[in-house]
C-alpha cells in the first residue's frame, strides 16, 4: 500500500485520539493538529506529528498544511467538549456549538484554500447523522435523503453550519462522513452522568430514533474514505438505528442506573426547549448500507446495544 502523508485537523477530539493510532498503524505519516500546546506531548505519542493550529486563523491554518505538504486532509475540527464549549446545553444548541459552526464554515473555508494552495488531492470532512434526518416518511434514511434543517429552532444554527461543510466540501470532490452519535472512550460521559442521576428521561412515547457509532469503528471508515480517496457522502452508523424508548433505558441499565423517568412532551419542552422534544420523539435515524457497499466497511460494533454494554460492564 503507498503510503499517505496525512493531516488531521482536530487531533485530540474523541474521535481524533482514536483516528489517529489507526492512521500510523496503516503505515501512514500522520501530522495532527491541537488548539492546545499541552496536547502535543499527547499526539506524539499517538505517533503522529504534533503541530499547534488555530482553526479559526487563515495564516495558522496555511502555515500548518503548507509545513506538513499531506497527500489528504482530515476535517474533524469541533469545539464542543466542555474546555471550549462549557457544559452540554441542548436547550440552547446554537450557543452551544456556536465555536463549532464557525469552524464549520471559516475552518473549512481556511482548510480548503491551503489545500488549494499546497495541492492537496484529497479531503475528507465530518458531518452529522444522529437524529437529524428529515422528519418526513420513514424512520431510517439514506444519504439520499435530505438533512432537517430545523428551521425556527436552537438547532437551526448548527444544521445550517452542517450543510454548509457539505456543500463546499462535496464541491471540492471530497468525502463527506455524516457520523452517528458517538459512544466510547470519553464519548458519553455527561450522558451517562445524567443517567445515573435520572436527569435524562424518555420524552412522551420516546419514538423517535437514533443512529449511534462506537468511535472505534467511525475511525475505521475514516481510515478507509482517506485510503480509498472516496468521493461524495457517507453514513457512518451503525446497524440498529433504534428509538429512544429501546436505547435509553438499555444505556441505563449498562451504566448501572434505575430505569430512566418517562415525562410527557409538554414538561419537556418547557424544562429542556423544542430541540429535545423533537430529538426524542421526531428524530430520524440513518441507513449504513452505502458505507458498507462501498467502502467496504466492516463493523467491530455492529450495535449499540454490544457496545453499550462492553463499555459501561
């Protein structure tokens, strides 16, 4: 296999920690980036090439690629762990990933243009398929489908941030990879916190669903959409998109938690704000089928339901 210089922007996020070893163990040069200079110790011993980057800078980010001269560029720039963005706030999700969107937007911006610049053949960016399909027909949709904007809501923002890396990204004959929601080593920590103190309830008939991905097999498509130089949009979840009256209550029972109280959707709406309401009895889970076919894809975690309980038995 040739090898590829790659650059991993957003190194020490969840996914990146766990993208990167499998990166290098693909025989690949790896240079990774963190807003932080007490992470570079942390991304050198992932075995990758630490460099310090402000996403959000233009000079910082075309300075960093044009230095590492990468084959392939890995967008997975976020801000949302509590050292940037302070506690999870799903009520006020646009204040909430408000750093986020912008390295959404101008970080993608600044990114593309040093790949430009430095001639980078390939791109491959992060993107979002949780609960977020469309609310029309089915439950489960396919990259095909279009994603809910969620117009007039907090989460209005941060969906309009999501198209827009689609947009610029496809454009420039990247990979866009719609990520469920993450589970696994540092992942669900303040979910699992809220569980245990019967703090995250199941809303009304708790139907809607959910598409979940354990970090571990979501770095494995990732690896395999840099390798393969694919092209276009992919769902990286995993095979049981499941509603949140299955998922919840089997996620607390893992983390050794009462079952988790059921509140009608008007209590709900007035303690926690549309978002959740919507998310726990509107959402649209996702298809991996495309993953699979053509990207060869092949999970660790085939469920939600084996990996919930390897990680919190």
């Amino acid at each position: 296999m040739i090898v590829v210089r790659i650059f991993v922007a957003g190194g020490t996020g969840v996914l990146g920690r766990r993208l990167v070893p499998q990166l290098v163990a693909g025989g690949h040069r790896v240079t990774a980036t963190t807003t932080s200079p007490a992470k570079v110790g942390l991304l050198e011993q992932l075995g990758a090439g630490a460099v310090v980057m402000d996403g959000l800078d233009a000079a910082s980010v075309g300075e960093a690629v044009a230095k590492a001269r990468p084959d392939a560029i890995v967008h997975q720039m976020t801000a949302i762990g509590p050292a940037h963005a302070g506690k999870p706030d799903l009520r006020h999700l646009d204040r909430w990933f408000a750093t986020t969107n912008r390295l959404r937007i101008e970080g993608t911006d600044h990114l593309l243009a040093a790949a430009e610049a430095s001639g980078v053949s390939h791109f491959v960016a992060q993107s979002y398929a949780t609960w977020n399909g469309i609310r029309e027909g089915g439950w489960v949709k396919t990259e095909e489908d279009p994603l809910d904007l969620h117009a007039g809501t907090p989460a209005h923002a941060v969906m309009e941030a999501i198209r827009y890396v689609e947009d610029v990204v496809l454009r420039a004959d990247g990979a866009i990879l719609r990520y469920g929601g993450f589970y696994g080593p540092g992942a669900t920590d303040d979910q699992v916190e809220l569980i245990r103190k019967r703090q995250f309830p199941v809303v009304g008939g708790g139907t809607g669903y959910v598409s979940w991905v354990h970090l571990d097999d979501a770095a494995n498509a990732t690896v395999l959409a840099v390798e393969q130089k694919a092209k276009g949009v992919f769902n990286i979840v995993d095979d049981e998109p499941a509603p949140a009256s299955e998922w919840l209550p089997y996620l607390a029972a893992c983390a050794g938690a009462k079952p988790p109280m059921r509140v009608p959707k008007s209590l709900a709406r007035m303690l926690a704000g549309d978002v959740v309401v919507m998310m726990m009895t509107e959402g649209r889970g996702f298809s991996n089928a495309k993953a699979k076919r053509e990207l060869g894809w092949e999970l660790h975690y085939p469920s939600w339901r084996q990996g919930f309980k390897e990680a919190l038995i």
